[in-house]
C-alpha cells in the first residue's frame, strides 16, 4: 500500500490548470481557510510569460507556525488539466511520498510528472461539478485538497461560502460541492494509506484569539501599508509587473488620507512627478521593475544631487530586457547599487520575507526623509505577490521628520550648508526667504550652480558623509544561530526564507552555524558584518541570480574570513532549503 504523505509541520499543495480553471482562486481559498482554521500560511503564483490568462499553478505551503517559503518538494499536485503543465512543472518537485490527482478527463500524466515517483490518481472532477448547481471542477478539487491535508471541511466550506455569496452561488450549493470533493479526498486517503495532516490547535477560544490577530497579505501590499504608516502621501507610476498592484492596493487608501495617486504616461514622467511631490514637501513614491527602473535611473540622479527625498519601489523579475516579467530573480541588485552615473550615495534596502515588506518599506520612507537622498526598496516577484497568513505586526514609529529651516533669511539661506551631519535644513517652496535652486548641476551652498573644485569635492563629501555617519541600528541585518558557529550562511531577500530553514535542520542535526542576512546593502557596513562573522571560518553566499551579484558586491566591499562558497542559480526555479543543506553535510 503506498503511503501518501506523513503528518508534518508543514504540507505542500501546488493546483495548475489552463487558463479559466480556476488554480489560483483555489489556491488562495485554501489558503484563506488555513488561516480560518488556525493555521498559518504561503501562496505564490507561477504563471506563463503572457502575463494575464493562460496556464497557471498556485503553489501553497501550510504550517502550524509562520511560513516564509516553500519547501523542498510538493506533497499534493492537484491537476485541473494537464494543459501546458510542461511550462512551470520544473517549479514544482515532486516526490515519491508525493500524490497527483488529476481530474478524470485531463488525459495521459505528463511524463516529467510520471518521472517524479509520485502516486498518479484521476478524480471526476468535472462530472460532479455538472451534476451540483453553481459549481465548478475547481470548488470540487479544492475540497480534495482540504481532505488530503487534513484541513477541516467546515473551515473550507465557509470560506468558500463567504467569497461566492456575491456571485449568487448558494450555501447549500457550496457545502455541496465542497463536501463532494473533500469525500473524494478522504476515499483516495483510505484507499491509498494516509492523510499530510497538520495537528490542529486543541484549544478553541486560544485558536480563535489567534486567528483575529493574523492577517492574509501579499507582499506588495505589506509594502504600501510600510509606504502609508511611514507618511508617503503622493505616489506616482507607469504600470508595470509585478509592481502595479501596489500602488492599486495603496490607491483607495490614499482616498482616505488625502494622498494622491497619479499614473502617468510613462516611466520618465512617474519618476519625475514623484520627485516634483517631494520637493513640493509631501513624501512620495514611485513604484516599478528591472525595465521600469533603467528609465529611471537618471532622474534618480537628480533626486541623489539636489538632495530631494524620494523612494523608488523596486519588484524584481527575471530579466535582461523584458525578461521573464510572471517570474522571480534578485538581479536588479547591481543596478540598483551601481547603476546612477556619476558618484551619487543613495540607499539601498531589501525586505527579507512578506511580512518584513512593512518595516523595510516603512524604514525606507524614514532613511529617505532624514537623509534627503534617494532610497530603493529591492523586492521580487516572489515576495511582492506572495500571499502570506502572518502574525499582526506591531506598528513602528520611527519618528520620521524631514530637516527644515526654521526662519530662512533671503539672500543668507544656505541650502546645501555644510553641517556635522551632512544634512541641511530643506526649506519647501512658498517659504519666506527659503528660494534656492534645484537642479541636477554641481552647486555650492547656496544651490548656485558651480563647477568649482572646491565646490565639487565639498558636496561630494556631504553626500557621501550624511550616509556613512547616519545610525541604521539593528535593522541593517537579521542575524541568528549559534553564536560560536565556524560556518555562516549570507543571504538576503527573499532567499532568507530558504536559507532560515536550511539552518535549522541543521542545527537539529548538531551542526553550528549562524545566518546573517543583509536588509541594508547600500551604503555598507563593513565593521558591522565583520562583527557578526567573528569566529567564522566557513561562509556560504546564497543568491538567486546567474552571475553571483550579490557574491560580487560582498567581496567588492567586505573582508570575508575565508573565500565564500557560492550557491546561486537564476529564476524561475527557487533556492530549496535542500541545496543549503546539501552543501553543509559536505562540509562535515
């Protein structure tokens, strides 16, 4: 008898099917009632390079505690068709403690899934959704799904309930269905030998308390809640993905608030508009990926050279070019630290899992505000249209203010003066006595231009100085692990999730290592990462690009202890917690 899964902390469910099947609203129902049960949560998405429509597979990781990343491989397949599964199976490992249920009429298993070792079995999918009114394959399937992770069929059934009660389905019709597809799951579980069961919370009034203080929320939208608590009140863009459907979430928020959302003709006009709000006195943003973010580079400059705050939202895809826009990569990493012309310090800052899109973001608003330069926040796909059930985060107050003069006197006020921290007080426009010049020419103190030497190197050191000597705190990186660990594992972005868990099974296996994972990258700290490295002798750079960018930036930059072991490889396909661990056992 074949055993599907075992209990675990965690199972894996990944649902594909052709465009109009449904995957991804099954996927993120399920996820919903997770969280309604009790339980935590991660959905991505994986989806053709047509962007919209088209073959697609949500992917979905379910646990007892907080849930970053996926795992190593996917417990249950559900096949809504086998319709150009080809394009994205490589997303999705699968093993022989694996199951696949296809619906009964999606044909012949696809070979690269017959490879994997995993249990194949067919579900009339179809046929009960004809037979019960208002529903569909997809509602059928997803209570199979519920079955075979252990998911309770109530949880599933009022979810469902409450997202179809707009669209006239009824609640007996979706109990109906749902109940239909969850008895298909606990027949194929008898039959087959075992449910991936995760142990449910025993106490109910604890489970209840638990599930009002957690939130369902993608990363991009963390991002505008970090955007909206740190005081950014204009926002401008040119659509873009993954990137737009942070702005659409921040849009009616704005409403509220008398903020301004403004979509302009292309990327130059976002950029510059969002610059022209900034000097206006209102903190803004604009919000873009790789292509987007070449257009903007040399207006960025001008943000950098007239000391004008500005936050740039970045959401990486794969790239070069058009690339692969539905798919995730950290290579806009050099752009973003080297890619402005001239010398011009700007700050470079990475969320390091969904829930950490709000402080990053919110933190980004605070160091562009006080340092009065250009900040980008480097997100990526995964992270940005991950769906997460996370903790409710507390709110920070940073305490943001931006410098201003208290009573500019015409004629003797010095924009650019030269102070101990590098930052001058930043008068706003219709300000007595605060006029001055700001442009994107070399200037003196007073914002006249000049192409004096002394000039020249005297505003270059004040933008440079205002950022080295400025206080990051903690928040520079997140380090943990065994504090007399010789083996250390770097990382940042969404890599942290993978690289997190692969340290933990291996200190459960007796091995000593600590994780340091960069959310500051620019500008660096070099006395602060030799201090979280001391006693280390082994390091490991974990990156998802091809070249090794961020290995590259750390050896340009950093004294490591020894020479780095490299684990990168490009998107789509994901670092697995596998491939940390798999290095570390060689090490022993």
């Amino acid at each position: 008898m074949t055993q599907l899964t075992s209990a675990a902390d965690s199972v894996s469910v990944a649902i594909t099917g052709s465009g109009g099947a449904g995957a991804i609203t099954a996927g993120s129902l399920l996820l919903e009632a997770a969280g309604r049960a009790g339980w935590y949560g991660l959905m991505t998405r994986t989806v053709g390079p047509q962007i919209r429509g088209g073959e697609a597979a949500a992917l979905v990781r379910l646990s007892r505690s907080p849930v970053a990343g996926h795992g190593d491989r996917f417990d249950v397949l559900i096949a809504l068709d086998w319709r150009n599964v080809e394009r994205f199976v490589a997303e999705i490992p699968l093993g022989p403690q694996s199951v696949a249920v296809a619906c009964e009429e999606a044909g012949d298993v696809p070979e690269r899934i017959a490879a994997s070792g995993a249990l194949s079995l067919t579900a009339p999918f179809t046929k009960l959704a004809e037979d019960i009114s208002g529903a569909r394959p997809n509602i059928i399937a997803l209570g199979t799904a519920a079955a075979l992770v252990g998911l309770p069929e109530q949880a599933m059934i009022e979810t469902v309930a409450a997202t179809l009660v707009d669209k006239g389905v009824s609640l007996e019709d979706t109990a109906q269905a749902i109940r239909a597809g969850f008895d298909i799951g606990v027949q194929l579980a008898a039959v087959h030998g075992g449910v991936a069961a995760l142990k449910l919370p025993e106490n109910a009034a604890a489970t209840a308390k638990a599930k009002a203080e957690r939130w369902m929320i993608t990363g991009n939208q963390a991002a505008g809640l970090g955007a909206l608590r740190g005081g950014i009140r204009f926002a401008a863009l040119y659509p873009i993905t993954p990137a737009t459907d942070m702005l659409e979430w921040v849009s009616p928020r704005f409403n509220a608030i008398g903020g301004v959302l403004c979509q302009a003709e292309d990327e130059i006009a976002a950029i510059n508009m969002a610059i022209g709000a900034s000097y206006g006195g209102v903190p803004s943003l604009t919000a873009t990926s790789g292509p987007g973010l070449a257009l903007k580079l040399e207006s960025i400059g001008l943000s950098v050279a007239a000391e004008v705050p500005l936050v740039i939202f970045n959401v990486m895809r794969g790239g070069p070019s058009t690339g692969i826009p539905t798919k995730s990569e950290q290579t806009d990493l050099n752009v973003a630290l080297y890619g402005l012309h001239g010398e011009a310090p700007h700050v470079v800052v990475a969320p390091l899992s969904v829930d950490d899109c709000i402080f990053t973001t919110q933190w980004a608003v605070h160091l562009a505000e006080s340092l009065q330069t250009a900040a980008f926040v480097l997100s990526d796909q995964f992270l940005g249209q991950a769906k997460a059930v996370i903790e409710n985060p507390p709110e920070t107050d940073f305490g943001t203010t931006r410098l201003k003069p208290n009573d500019p006197k015409a004629g003797v006020y010095k924009r650019y003066a030269l102070t101990n921290s590098g930052v001058s007080p930043m008068a706003i426009p219709g300000m007595p006595g605060g006029q001055y010049t700001a442009d994107g020419l070399e200037h003196n103190e007073r914002g006249t231009p000049s192409s004096q030497a002394n000039d020249h190197h005297s505003q270059l050191d004040k933008r440079f100085n205002k950022l080295d000597g400025f206080e990051y705190g903690d928040a520079w990186a997140e380090i943990e692990g065994d504090a007399d660990a010789d083996t250390a594992l770097i990382t940042w972005g969404s890599t942290t999730a993978p690289v997190r868990e692969a340290m933990a099974r291996a200190r459960a296996e007796g091995r000593k290592v600590r994780l340091v994972a960069l959310r500051l990258l620019s500008p660096t700290r070099p006395a602060h990462l030799a201090e979280a490295l001391k006693g280390v002798k082994r390091v490991m750079v974990v990156e998802q690009s091809h070249s090794g960018q961020f290995l590259g930036y750390l050896k340009a930059h950093y004294d490591l202890p020894a020479p780095p072991h490299s684990l990168r490889h490009p998107g789509p396909l994901a670092i697995r917690p596998a491939e940390v661990c798999d290095v570390l056992r060689s090490w022993s």
